[in-house]
C-alpha cells in the first residue's frame, strides 16, 4: 500500500504552493495594489487579495505576514519612482533644489502609471491610521531623512516637512479633489509659482 502524502498544517501553504516562486509573489503585490485602490485599506483583506491572486490566504501569509506588511509592500513598489527622489533630487547646487523637487514630485502625479496607485495610497493614508503610519514610515525613513541629510541645518527635518506639505497640498487639490481651475492648469505654471516658495522652505534663513 502507498503511504499517503504528509498532511499539511492548518493555514499552512502546500509546497507547491511555496515552490511557486517570484512570480507568484509578484502575482499577489499586483492584486494587493489593486484591492488596495478599488477597496481602500478598511475594505480590503487578506482573503480578498488572494482570492484576486489566485492563490490561498496562506500563501500571501507566507510572503508578506500580516495586511499591514502586504500593504506595506504593495507601497513600496508603487512608490518606487518617489523614493528615487533623493538622489535626483539632489544631484547640482542646492540653488536649485526647490524647483528640482517640484517639477519631479509633480511628475510623477502628472504621470497616469504612476498616479493610479499614488492615488490608493494616500486614498487609505487619508481614511485609516494604520495605513497613515506605514506611509509615513516608509516616506520619512527613504525621502524626508535623506533630504534634510543634504541640507545640513539644524532644522532640516522641519524645512523639508513644510515643503512635502506644499506640495502634498497642491497634490490633494490637483489629482484628488480636483478643484479648477488648479485640476487642469498647465504644469509648468505651478511648478513656476510653487518652486520658488518650497525652495524658501528648503533652503532661506
């Protein structure tokens, strides 16, 4: 008589599950954003993610623990382009880094690839602590920090705060409540009116 196969655990991926590999895992990140920004952070489950995924709950347990580690994750690779910020940022004179800031920060909002899950996260961000705290983790620790680094004063942290709120603002009014005639003002004229004003915040005694 054959020997029957182990049983797994309860809650348990099978190995082939496990043995799926990174395309697997990948596969789950691209459902988690996208329950994340149809459901917001509330309304969005483990369950729900993996059912997306094709895959079983435990398995996205085995790959990223609990829904704030999966949204977490799912953050990270949206927000990708906006961590690269630092080094493109700061690259030149500290002259010019305000309007380097915003014609980037802007960029990537302007962008509709990127803009879509942007949207997700500060959507949940807005409606659920949770969310607000891995957000604001993973902007101060790779984005803010590495910022005020480069400005070397005393108060750097507290300058580069100040410009994130403008632009974080006129984010919110632009591509997120949409008010006119700021929603569909060419580009170019907010980054020449707001530049100036974040590279006072940045950079002015």
């Amino acid at each position: 008589m054959t020997d029957a196969a182990p049983r797994r655990g309860r809650g348990r991926p099978s190995r082939t599950q496990t043995e799926a590999g990174p395309a697997t895992r990948d596969r789950i990140l691209e459902a988690a954003r996208e329950e994340f920004s149809e459901r917001g952070y509330e309304k969005t489950s483990v369950r729900g993610i993996a059912k997306s995924a094709g895959v079983d709950s435990a398995l996205v347990h085995h790959y990223f623990g609990t829904k704030e580690q999966v949204f977490e994750a799912a953050i990270e690779v949206a927000f990708a382009p906006a961590l690269d910020a630092p080094e493109m940022v700061l690259k030149g004179s500290l002259d010019g880094i305000g309007e380097r800031l915003t014609r980037f920060f802007l960029g990537i909002w302007e962008n509709p690839t990127s803009r879509t899950p942007l949207l997700a996260i500060v959507r949940s961000a807005v409606h659920n602590d949770t969310a607000a705290a891995v957000f604001r983790r993973l902007v101060v620790a790779q984005v803010m920090r590495r910022v005020a680094d480069r400005l070397d004063v005393p108060d750097g942290e507290l300058r580069v705060e100040l410009a994130a709120a403008q632009l974080v603002g006129i984010a919110m009014l632009r591509y997120v409540i949409k008010v006119e005639p700021l929603a569909s003002v060419d580009m170019e004229r907010i980054v020449a009116r707001v530049a100036p004003v974040v590279q006072g915040h940045l950079t002015n005694p």
